[in-house]
C-alpha cells in the first residue's frame, strides 16, 4: 500500500474534507499522514490518521519560503508516495514538484470562472501579475522552471495539480457553464463524520418552538472578526427568548466577542458538528460556506445565507437561484428583516421541495470514496 502526505489550509471547512478522504485511504490501507498544526492535532488522531506537526502554512499566500522548506523537509522524512495537498497552497505543492511526487490538488469552494472572479477585472489581473513574480522568484530559488500554466496564478489554484484536481462540490452549485481547469473531477462534498466529536447533548425540544442554527466562519480573513460580531448579535436579537431555540456555531475567539448569551442560547464549539445538529435544525442562518450549504441540503434544513465575504456572494446567488435559500446583504442585515427571513424560508414549501431533489445528491461517504478511487488511479499510473 502507499504513503500518502495530506496538506490542508488551517481551516476546518478545508481540513475536514480532506480528512474524509483520508480516513477511506487509511481504510483500504493506505499509510496516510496529514501535516497540521497542532490544534487540529485531536481531529486528525480521531480520523484514524497520523499527525505530523507544522509550524509554516497558516496564510497561504505570506512565508512561502519557510513553508517550502519545512514542507520538504516532511516529505524527506515521510517518502510518500502522493501528496493530496489544497489547490491554495503553492508551498507543499511546489516541495512535492521538487522532489518528482505525483501530488493530486482539491478545492472545496465552488470553481468559478477568471471571468465571473469576484472583484474588478483590472486589479483582478495586477493582482495575479504580482503573485506570479512573487511564485516565480520562490519557484527559481529552488530549482523549479517559471510558471507556464496560468491558472496557478489564482490564489485558489496555486497548488493546482497536472494530473488531478478533486472539486469537491455539489455540482448543481455551479452557476455557468464553464471550462474547468485540466485534470479536474467533480467528487462531490467530502466529509469527516465521527459520532462522537461533540460533548454535548441537543437541549429538550419544545415542539412549538423552532430549532434555529446559526454558523460562523473558521476563517480568520481582515475584517470578519468585526462583522462575525455583528452577524452574531443580530441573530441573537431576532431570536429572543420564546421564539426558538438557537445553537449558535462558533469557536472561542467569537464567544468572547459575543459575550454572555440567554438560557435558550446553546453555544457548540466542537467540530465537526453539522452533522449532529443538522438532522435536528428547523432553519439554518449561515455566512454561505460550501460546507455548510451541502450539508444543510442533505438535511433539507432551509437557510438563510448572509455572505460574509464577496467569496460567498456569488454561492449565495446560486442557492438563491435554485431556490433553497433567502440571502440578505450583510449591509442590509437587521434582526427584524433576520427574523421575517428565518420565518419566510420555514413557511416555504416550495424551498423544502427543491431541497428534497437535491438532498439524494449530497452523500458524503460515496464522495469519499469517488475521491479516493481517483487517489488511487494516480497511485497506479
């Protein structure tokens, strides 16, 4: 069997997925080892999977020298065979070319076209200009010939594989038809499902009253700490004491911001999660990560969607236009027009019917293993 390297942003909604993927090749016995930093140390260990520690990587696109270095330093330890490293990651990727590993990229937001890229065109394309000198200088000093697939200059696809680019997304969710980059296969939503990942119990159900979970972001990006705030306290406004029971999913770093919380308010800050709350949720209120929606789809939960960054804009519209979900502009939010969305989408038949066609589409455990036997077809060549 083969020594397989997984590489994963630093965020739960990248993390988790490629842990899905994982846990089927460690199954099928596959010696596979995920490099992470050592708060996700637990969550590897719970996949099944060997943990092996790095201190570079958190930003993507900052010290791409010293996650290069440190990176290759791994795969001389480890040997792997393949390294399935996230498509926004050019380091690992980069150390992998170095060394002649085969590496297979995966994105978990929804692909979108250069020419429906959020943003304007023009800074779009200086911005791209500028990364590239900056992924050519990184690419010289190790040895590396200059890029000549442009596409890698794209802060989402600077890992982008040759060979094989898992999308792992509900293929519904694309909103134009597009050529996909070279080597890409639609998987589907990938999932690391354990059952006992959260300590806590669903509170007593009051029959009359709905289940409202409300989701936050993992993502740390400028600017999200003050609006996740905001989102927050809307919410919690629109649902007082009464009216619903709210589960409010968010880490530390967000209770603090929010501060104490009314009895009816269950914080749930172990993860993975959606999969445990989901099942039992009326209404969902979420920032628009592909993660969240496809699970929320499975469910057949309907949602309201509150893009918090212009990178969710776009996902938002689309659920919008397959009718499985309200959006409102994070500028125009108020807990008033919060709750008489909540209250629209949980009155709306027709939205639990679209969501029912999709929800038989959305398997996570089959996504795994499409995405593994692809693994494995690379791992044969």
């Amino acid at each position: 069997m083969a020594r397989i390297a997984i590489v994963s942003q630093w965020l739960l909604g990248h993390l988790v997925p490629a842990l899905g993927i994982g846990a089927e090749l460690a199954e099928r016995g596959h010696d596979v080892s995920v490099l992470s930093p050592d708060s996700f140390r637990p969550l590897v260990e719970q996949a099944g999977l060997r943990f092996v520690e790095v201190i570079c990587g958190k930003y993507p696109h900052k010290f791409m020298d010293a996650t290069l270095r440190e990176t290759d330093e791994i795969y001389k330890q480890l040997h792997p065979d393949l390294v399935l490293c996230d498509s926004a990651l050019s380091a690992p990727a980069y150390a992998a070319e170095k060394r002649g590993l085969p590496w297979v990229s995966y994105q978990t937001a929804v692909y979108t076209s250069d020419e429906h890229l959020p943003g304007v065109k023009r800074v779009n394309e200086r911005m791209r200009t500028i990364y590239q000198q900056e992924l050519n200088t990184l690419r010289h000093d190790y040895g590396l010939p200059p890029l000549t697939d442009m596409a890698r200059t794209r802060g989402d696809l600077a890992g982008l594989s040759a060979e094989l680019h898992l999308m792992l997304f509900l293929e519904e969710l694309l909103s134009e038809q597009v050529e996909l980059p070279h080597g890409s296969q639609i998987v589907g939503p990938c999932a690391f499902e354990p059952e006992a990942s959260a300590p806590y119990t669903m509170a007593a159900r009051d029959p009359q009253l709905p289940n409202v979970v409300v989701c936050t972001s993992s993502a740390d990006k400028p600017g999200y700490a003050e609006l996740t705030q905001r989102y927050v306290e809307q919410a919690l406004t629109a649902f007082p004491q009464g009216t619903a029971q709210v589960y409010l999913v968010a880490d530390e770093a967000v209770a603090n911001l929010v501060g104490s919380t009314p009895d009816h308010v269950h914080w749930v800050q172990s993860f993975p999660n959606h999969h445990l709350l989901f099942p039992h949720a009326d209404v969902i209120v979420t920032h628009g990560g592909c993660g969240t929606l496809q699970k929320a789809i499975r469910c057949q939960v309907p949602m309201v969607v509150i893009p918090l960054g212009i990178d969710h804009i776009r996902l938002a519209e689309r659920c919008e236009e397959l009718g499985i979900a309200k959006v409102m502009r994070m500028e125009a939010m108020h807990a008033e027009l919060l709750q008489q969305s909540a209250t629209q989408a949980l009155q709306d038949v027709e939205m639990k019917q679209k969501l029912a066609q999709l929800s038989g589409k959305v398997d996570e455990q089959r996504s795994n293993r499409r995405a593994a036997d692809e693994i494995e077809k690379q791992l044969a060549r």
